[in-house]
C-alpha cells in the first residue's frame, strides 16, 4: 500500500515559495489504478512528482513523505527520500512528452541498451529488449529507428515498454495520452491495462479526460488547488459524487446522443498566491455558505472508501443554466 502522509510540496520561485501540495494524506492499496483529475495548475502533476522522488529545485518536499509498502536491503522502510535508487526497477515514470522524453539524436534501441543495462553486454541486452517489445505486440523494427522516424503514438508505447521493462511495483503516468488521436489513444490505454493485468502493479494515472477515467480507473482522485477535494471507488465517485466540484465535471461530460448544451463550472481557481482561507471551491460553489468561506473542511470519511472535503458533501446542486 502506498501511504501519503500530510504531503506539502511548493515552488520556490521570484516571488517565493507557492505551495502547489498542501496536505495530502491518504492511502492508495496495490494492484490498483488510480486516476487523478482536476483542472491545470491544481498539482496533478507535482503529486506524481513528489510520489516519484523527483525532488529537485525548485521543487520540495517541506512537509511529510511517501512511504511504498516495501523495505530496502536493510530491512528498512522505503520512502520518498530513499525512493531514488529504486527509479525504474520498482517505480515508473512515463511523462507526458514522448518526444522531449526519448534522446532525438540515438536509435531506440541504444536507449534501451544504455538505460537498462549498462554492465551487460550489448548483444544480450538487445536480444531481452526485442523478446519484450514482441511481448508487448509492438515492430521490433521500431527499435531501429530515430524517435523523429517514429509516430507519437509509437513514441509513447516505446515509452511505455521502457518504463515497464523491469516489472516495477509502481507506475506514474502523466497524461501519457495527450496530444494523440483518439485511436492511438486507446491503443496506450489498452497497452497499459494489458500490463496492469500482467503485473498487478499500481498505476498512478493523471489526466484531464474524466472519460478516460471512468473507463480504466479503479479509484479517483480529485483535485482542486493544490488539495484533495474528493477520494473513492471509482464506480462510487462517478455514480454518486459528494464534493460539488466532482458533480459539475461529471455533469459538465455529454452523453452520446445528448446534443443538450452543458454547462460548466463557472469562475475560475484561486491564486496559490492568496491567502487561501476556508474551502478553496467557496467562491465557484452553489451551495458555499459563511462558514465554508471561514472553515476549510478536512477530507472526510463521509461513506465507506470514499472522501470528501466539504461541509455539504453530498447534498443536491441546484440546476445551473449553461451558457448561450
């Protein structure tokens, strides 16, 4: 099980420290998917980061930590602050620009060669890399190429090979699907559900498409600047959503068919910046009152396994008009 424990993780920058975590604390059980949604700039990405260990400047850590269910060679407990020797071999990472990801000026397969096994020999080293990219169903003649030859969604399964190669425990994608068609997009996803299903590892997926979500996430993660507004089963979260910001991305999808127009969440998220006090959705919620404006509501256990932030978790939202 993956524990989050009261995570705090900020920028430094010109202007300051800004914090783009603030006070995740939750846990996350193996052999599961996990998607994480919320609009851009609430932390999405930096969660993935500080899960990842990847906690170099600006980025840090100034409060909490990650623990992964595993001990190292010592018999101690693995955190994130240990979590680097481990990059690969029992955490993943697969970001979300393939092609700033893969070196433009080497072949695929030297990548593969220099990344996994750097005191084996070369010709042994290629022949497990074309035994498991055949695995995967992906043209061994790939390896071949220059990432600048390959499509994007070639790219990105490369990608993917490379960061499951050795099996790890855990994954962390990072909108492994942006910028592709809808097609190859399926194509990754299904790539990594036939991995999930392989390995049985956890999969910590970020992606702005709560569709996406619904169709390969076993829990959800919803966030909301820089806090964690709403955590559950997925069927839970999709079906029955306690915090009101969860409701109106659900509310704001189309249904196939449905040419209804739809509207969205109005407003727009707070400055990190600001003096963020009370419930940070107050000023975009219909149903905020005083005491949400003054009182940040802690995530709370408001149904078995599943979270929320929110005075009202649960209560009805009135009909909102969508835009003409």
């Amino acid at each position: 099980m993956i524990k989050l424990n009261e995570l705090v993780a900020a920028y430094t920058t010109v202007r300051g420290s800004v914090k783009a975590v603030d006070g995740v604390d939750l846990s996350i059980p193996e052999g599961n998917i996990v998607g994480i949604a919320g609009e851009s700039g609430c932390g999405k990405s930096t969660l993935l980061k500080v899960v990842y260990g990847d906690l170099t400047y600006p980025l840090a850590l100034e409060q909490g930590e990650v623990s992964y269910g595993f001990a190292d060679n010592d018999g101690q407990e693995v955190t994130s602050a240990t979590i680097q020797e481990y990059w690969f071999k029992r955490i993943s990472y697969i970001p979300q620009s393939s092609m700033s990801s893969l070196n433009p000026v080497i072949r695929v397969r030297k990548q593969f060669i220099d990344f996994l096994e750097p005191k084996a020999s070369k010709d042994e080293t290629l022949d497990r890399v074309r035994q498991y990219i055949q695995q995967l169903e992906l043209p061994v003649e790939a390896l071949d190429a220059y990432p600048h030859q390959l499509s994007g969604g070639m790219r990105q399964r490369m990608m993917v090979a490379l960061a499951t190669f050795f099996q790890p425990d855990i994954i962390l994608a990072d909108e492994p699907t942006t910028a592709l068609d809808v097609v190859v997009q399926k194509g990754i996803l299904l790539l990594l559900l036939k991995l999930q299903r392989q390995m049985g590892n956890t999969i910590l997926f970020v992606s702005h498409d709560m569709g996406v979500h619904f169709q390969i996430s076993h829990r959800m993660i919803i966030m909301y600047a820089a806090k964690v507004v709403e955590y559950g089963e997925s069927p839970d979260v999709f079906s029955a959503p306690l915090h009101p910001y969860t409701r109106m991305l659900i509310e704001s999808l189309p249904d196939i068919g449905d040419d209804h127009l739809r509207a969205g969440v109005s407003g727009r998220p707070p400055s990190l910046w600001d003096d963020l006090s009370g419930c940070r959705f107050a000023a975009r919620c219909p149903l905020a009152t005083e005491l949400c404006r003054q009182e940040e509501p802690p995530l709370t256990e408001h149904r078995p396994n599943h979270f929320a932030a929110c005075h009202f978790a649960g209560e009805d939202i009135p009909d909102v008009e969508p835009p003409l």
